[in-house]
C-alpha cells in the first residue's frame, strides 16, 4: 500500500482485512466487487413486479453508542430503519446495502458494527450484497462514524400500499416497540446528558438497569410478523412509527377526510417515555411527535380479517384500536410517573350541570 497515504490517515490494508471479516461473516463471498448483483429467480411469482428501495440511517443514537464504546447492535437498528420502511410499502425485503464513514480504521469496531449488520440482515430474511467502508480522518473525529443503509424489495404492483385502501371502521393493530427504537435521540440526549448530568451507568429503578442497557436496546425487525400477513393480502395499510411520532406517521397511512382515535392507556407505554416526559418537562404533543410510544409499527385491517390477523400474531402483539371517521384525535397524557399522580376523591352529588362539566373534563382533558 502506500506509506504516503498511510501517513495521511487511510489505512487501506485494514480495509482490506474488515472486508475478508464481512465476507466470512455473511457468507459472501461476492462482496467487494464493484457493485452486487441479486437474483431475480423463480422465487418471484408476482405478475407486475415492482422493486421498492428504502434508504435510512440510525442518527444521534450513534453517539450513546461511540459514548458506551458498545457497538454490536447499532448495525441491527440501521437494518431494521430501512427494512420496516420496505413493509410499510407492502413489499418484502430482498437485499440490503451498508455505507460507513469513519475517521479511523479500529478493526475491532467495524467488525461489532458490521456484526450487527449481518445479525439485521439475517432477522430480516435479506442479503447483504455490497457496501462501503470510507476511512476519513479530516472529516470525522478519531472514535465517530456514520453508518447508512439501503435496502430494496419487491412486490406486485397491485398490492403495494395506498391510503386509499383504507376506509372508516378500519382496525388499526399495534405491535410493539422495543423502547426508543432509533427516533428522537437528539432529544433524549440533550434531557439525560444536558439539562441533566446523568450517565450512561446511572440506574433508575422504573427501568430496572442502566440507561446504557435502555438507549441501545435494538430497533425491532418486523418481517417475521408482517411478511406472512403481506402474502395473504391480509393488510390494507401500513404505518412504521419513526420521526414524527405516532401522530405523524399513522397519518401517513390514512386518506385524507379520515383520522384515527388512539387514547393512551389502551396498551403498554414503556416506562423510559414518562421518565423522559418528567425530566425534560414534555407536553402531551412533545412525546406523541417525537416518539413512539410503544408502537413501533401500526397495521391497519379491514374489520372481516382482524381474527386472521391476530391469530397470525403472537399474544404481545394484539393490540387493536379502532379507526373513526372525522374524530377529534385526542391523547391523554399516560406518561407520568408514579411519582408525579396525586390522588384526590371528589364527592359528587346530584347530576346537574355541575357534574356534567366534571365529566367532561375527566373524558377529554390530559387526566389520567
């Protein structure tokens, strides 16, 4: 190799050796060519078909990573980002792509990030068929990278996703998040490590461990669960809950004139959301446009197929709302702590106008 070029901070002989590792990690022995090739074998039945590409990264989330020096799950978040995006168009994943930028070659590193690219992969039933490795000094620090990815699959023209598809007495079905997922991190971080002086060791008790533990629990990968509910056509929309929040992006999977009326409290909200929403002093509309709130991926299914869909998914995964034509969509704010609830008893008597104005305000303000 070039001394020359060594001396100005690329190391291309370690580039050659993350390669070999990729090669022996994935299967591949293709990568490294000037571009990857993926068949279109009998496997693809559709009549019109149509290839959907996605493309994603894992944003600030890469920081709590380099922070945590713990990088073996960041390439399972940038998988998923791109892989669920493919879903939420109706197509099934086929193969995927990985580009990171870093300032310094630290074989160890790239083998657990590029460790976690192939673990996503795999869960996601795609094939990882190129990338990119770019050692750049001058542009990064020496321990920060960047990591993007590209995925790409395919469907039958016809049965790609429309908001159209969608019509009043829908039901929306909610599977879970695993936690954060990959969205909002610039917030969290500036609440935990900002406002407050938090550390990524620091133990809260309505976690039950580390805040290292909670940030980077990994993106869910949705294809087990969805994939097989695609193929019967069981699906009229879909929405992948990422930036923008719950509220933005079921939005996205709606025709216009039709919202959904989704009231919190009618599925698990996992306990790291109310403590951001106490710490950093979050309204309502803060978390419901930045975070997900436990849903990391909402179907929408025509009222005759809900039991099929359900009894294709596992119990943790049942969680139905149902769609409203021109409802008001109200959230309550269910995210305070135990901490924060004060009880209070009130004495009503009689069912005057009084008692009505109570009710009221129970039904439709932030009360728990």
């Amino acid at each position: 190799m070039s001394d020359a070029y060594k001396r100005a901070g690329v190391d291309i002989n370690a580039g050659y050796d993350v390669l070999k590792t990729v090669k022996q990690m994935s299967g591949n022995q293709q990568l490294g060519a000037f571009g990857g090739a993926f068949p279109l074998g009998p496997d693809v039945t559709t009549n019109n078909p149509v290839l959907v590409a996605g493309t994603d990264g894992v944003g600030t989330k890469l920081l709590v990573a380099i922070a945590a020096d713990q990088h073996t799950t960041i390439g399972i978040d940038l998988v998923a980002m791109c892989v669920n995006d493919i879903l939420a168009q109706g197509a099934t994943p086929q193969f995927f792509l990985d580009y990171l930028g870093l300032g310094h070659t630290d074989q160890d590193r790239v083998k657990a990030i590029l460790t976690g690219v192939v673990a996503g992969c795999h869960q996601a039933h795609t094939t990882l068929i190129g990338g990119e490795t770019a050692e750049m000094p001058d542009m990064y620090g020496q321990n920060h990278y960047d990591l993007a990815g590209f995925a790409v699959g395919i469907a039958n023209r016809a049965d790609l996703f429309s908001p159209a598809n969608v019509t009043a007495g829908d039901v929306l079905i909610g599977l879970p998040s695993n936690g954060l997922h990959s969205n909002g991190f610039s917030l969290v971080r500036d609440i935990l490590f900002k406002q407050h002086d938090y550390q990524l060791t620091t133990v809260f008790k309505e976690l039950g461990h580390d805040l290292q533990t909670e940030l980077l629990r990994p993106t869910t990968i949705y294809v087990d669960a969805v994939q097989p509910l695609l193929q019967q056509k069981l699906v009229a929309s879909i929405a992948h809950i990422t930036g923008g929040g719950l509220i933005e992006n079921v939005a996205r999977a709606l025709p216009a004139g039709l919202s959904a009326h989704l009231e919190l409290g009618q599925w698990p909200v996992p306990p790291i959301m109310p403590l951001l929403a106490e710490l950093g002093d979050l309204t309502a509309t803060d978390l419901r446009s930045t975070f997900n709130l436990g849903l990391g991926m909402v179907l929408i299914v025509h009222p005759d197929q809900v039991a099929t869909v359900i009894a294709k998914l596992t119990a943790t995964q049942q969680l139905i709302i149902k769609l409203e034509q021109f409802r008001l969509v109200r959230l309550r704010l269910f995210l305070r702590r135990p901490s924060m609830v004060k009880k209070i008893a009130v004495f009503a008597s009689g069912n005057g106008t009084n008692f009505d104005a109570l009710q009221q305000l129970l039904r439709y303000a932030n009360y728990p």
